[in-house]
C-alpha cells in the first residue's frame, strides 16, 4: 500500500472488518472489543474541523497530514497492531515531555560523540514528541516534531521497553498505521510452524495470489520483481513468501534479509535447504551439540537425516544429488570442477538450469549448489545471479543471453 495515498476510509474499514472476522469465536470479550465485533469498526466517530483546529491551537503547532486526515475518518482507534490498545484521538494526545524519564538514559546513549547524525538527531526525543498511545503493552508511541519530511509528515517512533531496541523508525503515521495492519496480520496468520488457515480475507487473498504471481515470476528469471513482491507479502505473513525470498537472497537476488531456518514442512527441505544450514554452521565452526534440526524431541521425524547431513558435510562427504535430467548435468559438471575445470563447469550446468524441476510450492532455485563443497566454488556471485535470471522448472521466459 501507498503511504503517500492512502483512502483511511477503505483501509480502516478493512482492517476492521478483518479484525471483527477473526474475533468471532473469541470467549468473554471486552464491552469494548464486543462493541466493535458488532459494530465492525475499530475507529469512533469522525472528528471535525473544528476539533482539529481546537487540538492544534491547544498543541501550539499544525499537525502532520496523514494524522489528520486519519482523525477525519476516526477520532481515535483500538488495536493499533498487537500492542497499542487504543490510539489516541483529539482528546487525549499530549506531549509526552518525558513523563517517566526515559531521556536521561536514552540521550546519554544517542549523545555519545562519534554517532552518526541520524543517531545523535534522536536526542530530546522523549522531551518533545507528541504521545499517541493512550492504553498499550508497555510501549510507546510517538510523533516527532523534529523529524519532519519535505512532505509535512513527522515521523512516528514507536518503543517497547521489553523490546531490548532502539525505538523503530516510521516516516509518517500513515507509514506507522499500515505497519501495523500487516503486523495485525502476521499475528492472525500464525509462524511458519503453525498458519492459521481459517483466517482468510481480502487482504489475504490478494497477498497470496501475489505470491503465486512472484513465483512464477522467479521461475521466468525476473527475480526482482518477485523479490519485490514476496517482500510485501513476507510483511503481511503470508505463506511461501519469506521461504521464497530467502532463496533469491541466498543466490545474491537482494540484500538485508534475515536468513530462514529450514523447517521439515518446506519441499526442499532434505534435498536443498537443510544441507545449505548443515554446511553454513560446519563453516561457521559452531559446535552442533544444539543444532535444532538434529534434536529428535523438536523433529523426531527428521532429526536423523538432520543429523547424517551434517556429519557428512564436517567429513567433506556430502553431495548435492538431485535427480533427472537436472541431476545428470549436476553430476557431470562436478567432475569437471573436481579437475579444476570450473568454467567448463559453470557452462553444463548453465546449459542445464531450464532442466531444473522444482519440488514444491516454497521451491524456485536449486540452492542445494552452494551446500555442495566442490559445485559451490562454480557459483562465483556474478553466475548466481545469472542462475535466477535463467528461466528454469518448465516456465517460459527470457533467456538472459538474449540481450
């Protein structure tokens, strides 16, 4: 979603809507939150013009943009994501003027000489910010005068004190709000061990149906545009999308994504994603008394192979073997890199990519490669990408040599 052009009247009643839907079943609500289940609204009435005007003259100074234009559309909101239960409205926002003293430990720390700008900026925040949470799990909520953007917008700090981190960064309210919409959804969908099927939307189907679109688009080779994609959808916690990402970054597709453990659910799992942990921790010279994916009581399943994998890849034994046409190419261009032979090498399996058949819905590149000890070593980073760009598992599309 746009920040820059957000209908607050279409998006605050979504996001209720949804919200109402998966509460349905809920036991001994809140007057409050039973309230809004019937009502199907969050939000309160509108405020007016004159309560804004009111606000501002008592404030001392214009508000940013998108705060009013969300006061317009509702005076207030409950269940600001999973930890601001309820946002203030005309009536209860406030500067915060350091009510609880937090400034005397933060400014020390952003102060410090050295910091960078950005850091040392953040001085006095707690002292001049405008307080927005009115009821929350311990974590505050602030606009900062002193961050302003050449749109008007002032951006929104958001610090939870059993968080462990510097206050997160928003650069407007509306950034903050539609966050926090896609945190609401992260939340209802569940982890990547246990989703929650039966919360199922709009806004999820629209984020599956573009992951769907993202992965056809990685098997055509257009893999920043999946990336794109598959990012959006990761922030609303939909299935397949953080799994899918984190193979275009494995292969040098994008940057700044948190590498995924591999979990026994993903298609590739045995073949490709856990023989890539395997080799990353024997590298990595981390003792693997607790390595998870080998504990039989976590995955009594597949705790074994986990664990042959990854004594074979300390032995140096392991080998990356899938099968087919693919797998035939894979074998003979280790021979040849086994003789040093890399390029020639790079250019059989380079032939072979369009062979390459995926095992599942969370699978689009052969990431199994870089666990294999002799083929890894073929992947310099300017043949990985040309890997993603290589239109593979039976998908039409533009062969990068083309150009």
């Amino acid at each position: 979603m746009d920040t820059d052009t957000v209908d607050w009247q279409h998006f605050l009643t979504r996001w209720s809507a949804e919200w109402a839907d998966a509460r349905r079943d809920e036991v001994d609500p809140s007057p409050e939150d039973e309230e809004a289940c019937r009502e199907g609204w969050l939000g309160y009435a509108p405020a007016d013009g004159a309560d804004i005007a009111a606000l501002e003259e008592r404030l001392g100074c214009e508000l940013p943009p998108s705060y009013c234009e969300f006061l317009q559309v509702s005076n207030g909101w409950r269940h600001a994501g999973g930890f601001v239960w309820e946002l203030a409205g005309t009536e209860d926002v406030h500067w915060h003027e350091d009510a609880h003293h937090l400034g005397e430990t933060f400014d020390a720390v952003w102060g410090e000489e050295g910091n960078p700008p950005q850091v040392r900026a953040q001085v006095g925040l707690w002292a001049r910010a405008l307080q927005l949470h009115v009821e929350s799990d311990a974590t505050y909520l602030l606009l900062d005068p002193a961050d302003v953007g050449p749109d008007g917008e002032w951006a929104v700090r958001e610090w939870a004190g059993w968080h462990a981190a510097e206050p997160r960064r928003y650069p407007s309210f509306a950034a903050y709000m539609i966050a926090m919409h896609q945190q609401f959804h992260r939340m209802e969908a569940g982890d990547r061990g246990q989703r929650n099927t039966d919360f199922v939307n709009e806004t999820t189907r629209e984020q599956d149906a573009a992951v769907g679109r993202a992965r056809t688009l990685a098997l055509r080779g257009d893999y920043a545009e999946a990336a794109c994609l598959l990012t959006e959808a990761g922030k609303y916690g939909r299935p397949h999308a953080a799994e899918l990402l984190d193979q275009i970054a494995r292969l040098g597709g994008m940057s700044g994504v948190r590498r995924l453990p591999p979990l026994p659910g993903e298609s590739a799992f045995l073949s490709d994603l856990l023989p890539l942990a395997a080799a990353e921790l024997a590298d990595s010279g981390r003792g693997a008394d607790a390595w998870l994916p080998a504990d039989p009581e976590v995955f009594p399943v597949t705790a074994p192979a986990a664990a042959d994998i990854l004594r074979r890849m300390n032995e140096g034994t392991w080998r990356y073997a899938p099968g087919g046409a693919w797998g035939e190419a894979v074998d003979e261009a280790r021979e040849k890199a086994r003789r040093g032979e890399t390029d020639t090498a790079w250019r059989i399996l380079r032939a072979a990519i369009p062979r390459w058949e995926s095992l599942g819905p969370d699978h689009i590149a052969p990431v199994g490669l870089l666990a294999d000890p002799v083929l890894a070593v073929v992947l310099t980073p300017e043949r990985r990408l040309e890997l993603l760009a290589t239109p593979r598992g039976e998908e039409p599309g533009r062969d990068p040599d083309s150009n």
